[in-house]
C-alpha cells in the first residue's frame, strides 16, 4: 500500500501536506495529467502543480495568521520533501499522481502507484540509493525498499516490482472526464487537486462486508438488548444497503476537487450518473428560483439561510423512497414522511434561515427561531396540506401502543388564530417524545425538547411558516414575500454566491460564523472566558448545488476572512488561559477555590 512507502515516523505531516495540497489553486488539472493514471486504478489523487501549491498555502498561512502558529506551513514543499527524503532531481512545477487498484482486500500493493515529476531521473534515484537504468530500488527515510522506474517526465515508484514492471499509462482522460459529466467538467479548469474514485467498482467490492460487519453488530447483546439503539442501527444498515445499490446501478463516476484562492478554501464534488436511472429522476435539473427564493427571507442577523429549488430537485422522490426505507425499521418516521408528500406536491420551492435568537429565549433553551417560506401556486392548498401534515405526525405511532421503543408527537392546530397584513394566520404546536432509551442517547432529545410554537400564514402563493410566536417577525415576513430585499439580496451573500456557486444552482446554504458567535457570546463569559471579537462584515461559508445534463456538482468555500477570524479567535482563548494561569474558574469566571473532587 502508499502508506508502506512512506517514512513511518513522518506520515502524519506527510498526511497534512497532502490535505493542503489537496486545496489550491491556479494550475488546471490536464487530461495530460489524467493519461498518466494507469488503467488497473479505481482511485487516484493528482496534485496539478507543487510549486503552485507551496506559493499558495504559504500566502494563505501569512494572511490568515496560521504562520504565526504553524511556521512550517509557510514551505509546505520543503516539509514534503523532508519527510519523504525525495530532494533532487524533482520538477518542482509538475503535478504529482497517487493511483490505487482495490480488490476484494483493500488496495493492492500490485496496483499502487506514486509518479513524481522529475526533470532529472538520474539525480533522483541516486540520491535514494537507487541508479538510473531501468528498474531500481529506492529508500526513502526509514521504509523498506520501494521499487522505481523513469516514465516521460515522471518516477513511478511502487511497493511492489510487479506493479513497476506492469505499470502503463492507461490514456484514459476522457473516460474519466465523462464519468464526472458536464457539471464536474465545468470545474476542472478551477482545480488545483482532484481525488477520484470509480464509485460503481468500490460499492460493488466493499459494500457487502460493510453490510455485513454492520449486521453482525446487531447481533451484538448489548445492542439486542437495546431496542432504541437496534432501531436506528437496522435504519442506518438499510440506508447503507440502499444507498450502495444507487451507487453501484446509477453512478458512473465520483470526484473531489479543490483549490484554494484569495477568497478562501474551495471545495467540489461531482458525481455523473446514467441516464433514465433512478439518480437521474431525483435530480431532474432545469431552470431553478433558488436565488429569487432567498431574496425573500427578511434580512436580519442569521445562522444559516438555505434555499431549494423543487423543480430541479425532485423532493417527494426522495422522500417516498426514505419512507420506503424507514417502515420497518422506523414506521412512525416512515408515517410522516409519507404525509409530506401533499405538502410537496403543492410547492416549487423553500427557503429556510435560523436566525440569531435573543438572549432571554436562549437561555430558556428555546434557541430555534426559524423561518421557512414556501412558494406555489396556491398558498391556501399549502395551508391545508401542511395542516394535515402536522395533524398526521399527532397520530402517527398511535396504533403501535404506548411501549413501543418509537419517537411519537404531541401536536396541536387552531386554525384563523388572527390576522396579519391581510394575511390569515393560523397557530400550531409540536412537541417530540422520546422513549427513555432514546433520549437517552439521541442528542435531538435535548435540543428539540420544548418542542415549538410557531405560526402558519398564507399570502398569495407564498406559505410563511415561524417556530416562534413573534407577531412582529410573521408581519415582516409577510411584507417580504412582495418584496425582493431579503438575505439573498445583501452584499455579503449576493458576492459568497458570485464566488463560490455556479449559476442556476439548484440549492444553496449560506453560514453566518459571525452570528454563530453572537449566540456563543451570549453564554460564553459564563465560563469566565472573553466574549468573542466579531469583525464587521464577515464573509457567509458558502455551498450550492447545480444540476447540468446528468451529473450534480456541489460547491462550497470556506472565506479567508472565516479563517482569520477562527485564528484571532484561538489565539485570544489560548492567551486567556495562559493568564488563568490553568486555575479554575467559577460560573461567572471567579477563580475557584480548588478543583473539583474527582467523580469516582
């Protein structure tokens, strides 16, 4: 495997660099490059330009202040070629491979392969004991012997003789680029670094051992024993199961790319699938509304705001076949999954923001102030479907007694509870139960425990749903559904999406670290540590998803002034516990007296 290859005591650096290689930015990934990759790998790793790569992270290192707490990762080359003993002879501007043939073990040492880029082959392999003729062995740092050979402008080295001997250029670019499809070839121009993976091959080999570990865990006693916990392992087993069938009947290919540029850290991954397949009526495509839907949202400190476009996103599909999946496993989820169905017939899309609640409702914990609106064609069918959507989740578990190990709702509708900006407005209520072994375990217990009271407005064909009972934020939001002012229209968001989200992007989501803060600085002196510094127009972490022929590509970036912001931030921690001195602090940051007596 790689791994033998490398330096045993330096492959978690080596591990890190290849992370940051993996997100640069400015030279493409060629189909030169890609005919290199030989025709027995189901995954490989190409890293387009090294020295590109080293100038980059470097830049971003400094402007970001990582320098100052990692001064290595100012030459991340230079620690690269430390930790492999791989110093002369390599091209410094050319792109390095990693290629991987799986079979029903894991990866083969016989179809492992590792091509550096070299402009003098023969100072190269001496300088790691090896000659330039023909096929050598190499010792890089403290590794057993790794074979090599000179390809064109490469070293293709190998744990194993049999893969140098065998190894060929399989000239297979244009596969590869087919089987990520239109929408991932649209970003291969941007990509500085891509990890591929021939889904169908992987699914088929690895997917009956991981079905079958994960059953033999059900048999587990403690987790027989266990009814909540065997619940959601059967549900997680059959998702697995399913999922892996879409993969291996409907995927042609799967890739990750990345680069890394002024705006921040970029992310893609593009999937292509089979015409007519089941993927390929999830995710019909088209002309989407997403961004008219975000302009829609009131414009006030958030969390997250997201966008979906039903249209291009075929919803109830997916819905009815996780309702599929869910009733044996989950039959009181599976119940109301089916009821949404009506609700999504009826819409064209949603948009959804969780803004930052006020302090007093936070410290209730009662922290989830969400909105979502709806369009469609008719906002009073919306009305009644989700009317009965919210009855259905009431009933659902009902005929399965009081002692079954299920998750169940309390819920409650009044219907005209008053009337705003023309608009009726009608309340509702729900409340999740858990069973005691549930709760016990399921994080959502805590956080969903109060439950919500929230209001449902129809205007025109706009469906306004709130978790809160602020009279003051429904009428807002009543008013923006005639107006196209919303958080999809400020600055901040309008230049995330230019940058980060291809155009006719069938779902976005856009993250405020800046009013998560807000939230946090709410309780955080609590602790006795220093509310956080906010910077002023902090850019949103930006993700989208944009359907083209049949391939999806999803798209994300990280901002550097997101990264900047964490580092002060970690700094101004750490520097605070420097000067605690490592004494502890009460409630409202007093020193205590002594430490806490151990539990035991």
């Amino acid at each position: 495997m790689l791994k033998s290859m490398l330096p045993k005591s330096r492959q978690a650096l080596l591990a890190a660099a290849m992370v940051l290689c993996a997100t640069t930015a400015q030279a493409e990934i060629s189909p030169k490059v890609l005919d290199q990759v030989p025709a027995d790998s189901q995954m490989f790793v190409v890293v387009s330009n090294l020295a590109d790569v080293n100038s980059k992270i470097a830049k971003m290192a400094q402007t970001t202040g990582i320098a100052e707490m990692s001064p290595e990762m100012t030459d991340v080359l230079a620690q690269f070629k430390a930790a492999t003993g791989i110093e002369a002879g390599i091209n410094d501007n050319g792109a390095m491979l990693f290629a991987v043939g799986i079979d029903e073990n894991g990866p083969n040492d016989n179809q492992t392969y590792w091509l550096v880029p070299v402009n003098d082959y023969a100072a190269f392999a001496e300088a790691l004991g090896g000659d330039g003729n023909g096929i050598t062995s190499l010792s890089l740092q403290d590794t057993n012997d790794t074979f090599a050979k000179q390809v064109g402008n490469y070293a293709v080295l190998s744990p194993s003789r049999v893969a140098i001997e065998n190894y060929k250029a399989g000239n297979a670019s244009e596969k590869y680029i087919a089987n990520i499809g239109k929408a991932g070839e649209s970003y291969l121009d941007k990509a500085d670094a891509m990890f591929y993976v021939d889904a169908p091959v992987i699914a088929e080999t690895f997917g009956p051992m991981m079905t079958m570990q994960m059953n033999m865990a059900l048999n587990n006693p403690m987790i027989a024993q266990d009814p909540a916990q065997k619940q959601q392992m059967q549900m997680g087993v059959k998702l697995i199961e399913e999922w892996l069938t879409v993969v291996e009947k409907d995927v042609n290919g799967a890739a990750i790319m990345a680069n890394l540029n002024d705006n921040g850290i970029n992310f893609a991954k593009a999937v292509g699938y089979k015409p007519d397949s089941e993927l390929s009526k999830w995710l019909p495509g088209g002309k989407s509304s997403v961004a008219a839907l975000l302009d829609k949202l009131p414009a006030k400190n958030y969390i997250v705001a997201s966008a979906f476009d039903f249209k291009t996103l075929n919803m109830n599909l997916m819905i009815e076949k996780l309702a599929d999946i869910m009733k044996d496993s989950d039959p009181t989820m599976a119940a109301t999954y089916e009821k949404i169905g009506p609700l999504l017939d009826a819409s064209e899309g949603q948009a959804t923001v969780m803004y930052v609640p006020d302090q007093m409702a936070l410290m209730s914990g009662n922290f989830i102030n969400q909105l979502t609106i709806t369009k469609g064609k008719d906002a009073q069918n919306m009305m009644g479907a989700f009317r009965n959507y919210i009855e259905a989740l009431g009933k659902a578990g009902e005929e399965l007694g009081d002692d079954a190990a299920v998750m169940t709702f309390d819920t409650t509708w009044t219907p005209d509870a008053l009337e705003l900006d023309g608009a009726q407005v009608a309340q509702y209520s729900m409340t999740m139960n858990f069973p005691p072994e549930m709760a016990q375990q399921n994080p959502m217990a805590m956080m969903f425990a109060q439950g919500f009271n929230g209001y449902v407005a129809a205007k025109g064909e706009y469906l306004i749903q709130t978790t809160t009972l602020d009279q003051a934020q429904l009428t807002e939001a009543i008013k923006a559904t005639e107006a196209n002012t919303g958080i999809g229209t400020q600055p901040l968001v309008s230049q995330a999406r230019a940058n980060s989200i291809p155009a006719n992007s069938s779902a976005d989501m856009f993250v405020n670290l800046g009013g998560i803060a807000e939230m946090g600085n709410m309780f955080i002196p609590m602790f006795g540590m220093p509310a956080i510094q906010i910077p002023a127009n902090l850019s949103p972490i930006a993700a989208g998803m944009t359907i083209e022929g049949d391939s999806l590509l999803a798209t994300g970036t990280f901002p550097t002034d997101n990264i900047t912001f964490l580092v002060n931030t970690a700094k101004s921690f750490m520097a605070q516990q420097q000067m605690m001195g490592g004494q502890n602090m009460g409630p409202m940051g007093e020193p205590d007296e002594a430490p806490p007596a151990p539990f035991y």
